[in-house]
C-alpha cells in the first residue's frame, strides 16, 4: 500500500501556476449523458491549474476558521466571537431584536462590554475596523487592540428624550465608541483625540470610513450629545448615509 499523503504541501512545493496532468480512470462510464469513450479518448489527459493537495496555508486558514467557530463565532463570520441570544422585545413599542447576537470581540479587536446588536450591524462593525480603524492604527501603539464602548442596544428614544422617534440602540441597529484603546496600553478618547492635534488626522479618518457604510454616522461635531463618542447605525434611509 501507498504511503499515507501529508494533509497539505508546503507553499515551496506547491506551485499554484504550475499545471498538473491526471489521466481519467479507464472506468468513467458517463459524462454529462454521454459514454466516456465518445466524449474523450481514454488516454487523453485533462489538466488542472491546481496542485494535488492544498497549501500548507490555505489548510491552516481552515484550522483557524474551525477553531475560532468552537470559540463561539456568530453572524456566520468567524471573526465575529460571541454567543447567539434568544429574540426579544423591549417595554417601548418596536423595541428588541429578532435575530440579536452578543459580541465580545471582532476581527481580534476586543470590545470593552459585551454589545448586543444584530448580524447586519456587527457585520459592518467588522467591515469598517478592517478597512478602517485597523489600518488607521497600524503605525500608532503597535496598533488597534480595543474599542471602548459607551452604548449598544438600549430601548430608548432617540438622545434618550421622553419623546420623539424611537432610537437605533432600541432596534440593536448602533454602537457607541468612546475611545481607541492601542496594544501598548495608549487610550485615545474621541472627545480629547477630536481636539488634539496630534489625533485630529486619525479620529476624523475613522469618522469619515464609516461614512457611507453605515446608514449614521455622527461625530463631536454633530451635536452637544455626541461630543464625548462616534455614534454609528445601520438605520435605512431611502436617501442615503447620514454623517456629521
């Protein structure tokens, strides 16, 4: 008998633009309705852009997904760690979420609470810290290692007034961030960074990657009630993103 085969080739030996020639099996009885005999000569070789076995690499992305599932990844990202959560509804009328997850980390990005929310809104987290805040922070403090979260999902009216339009938080549509928390230890807070010279470039480039991927997106600058955090949403608006 054949020696067992490795599970995956190392990248040296797997050359992805390489060709690899394999001869059909003098059995294969049809192919798409038709006798194989008909469709391709028995000693004719198909070829195959493709190495034998899968790269080391592409393997161990595998392992890595499959244990960051066990780990407990949610929304079908495996980058997205929490706990699916039962659906529920709120005192105020369209309060609560129909599908909510609770989320403790995403992209390796730690979150300062757990933040209740639905799929769609962790979804877009995910998607502005990887194109955005990440990158904005690559060459600060080692990089990004937390967010600080001020709010999630609350069943609230909008600026937490006793009238008014029901708020995203009550539908688990926003997350609030408050600071910036880097791998050294460094915190940068949205309200002192917004201000400061040295983080006024970093703090509106985050504001302004979220523009446009998220249906709000409201900075210090919007009001007297944001002056401290970034307040993103994913509200539908038959007019576009909302940002200030």
């Amino acid at each position: 008998m054949a020696s067992a085969a490795p599970d995956c080739e190392e990248a040296a030996q797997a050359q992805s633009q390489g060709l690899v020639a394999y001869e059909l099996p003098a059995d294969l009885a049809i192919i798409s309705g038709q006798e194989a005999a008909a469709a391709i000569p028995k000693r004719d070789l198909t070829i195959s852009p493709r190495p034998r076995l899968r790269p080391c690499r592409s393997r161990q992305i595998e392992i890595g997904r499959e244990k960051m599932f066990e780990r407990g990844a949610v929304c079908s990202d495996w980058t997205i760690i929490g706990e699916n959560r039962k659906p529920f509804s709120g005192k105020l009328r369209g309060c609560g979420i129909a599908e909510p997850v609770r989320i403790r980390a995403v992209s390796d990005v730690l979150l300062s609470q757990l933040a209740t929310m639905d799929c769609r809104t962790a979804i877009t987290l995910k998607t502005w810290l990887e194109n955005t805040a990440k990158p904005a922070f690559a060459d600060q403090g080692g990089g990004l290692k937390g967010l600080r979260l001020s709010g999630h999902y609350a069943c609230r009216k909008q600026n937490n007034r006793s009238r008014g339009r029901l708020s995203e938080h009550a539908k688990g549509r926003a997350v609030d961030i408050s600071s910036f928390i880097l791998m050294d230890g460094t915190v940068i807070t949205v309200r002192d960074g917004w201000a400061n010279k040295e983080t006024n470039a970093v703090m509106r480039e985050l504001h302004t990657g979220a523009c446009g991927l998220f249906g709000t997106v409201l900075g210090p600058d919007a009001d007297r009630y944001h002056k401290d955090h970034f307040h993103f949403d994913t509200a539908r608006r038959r007019s576009g993103s909302y940002c200030r």
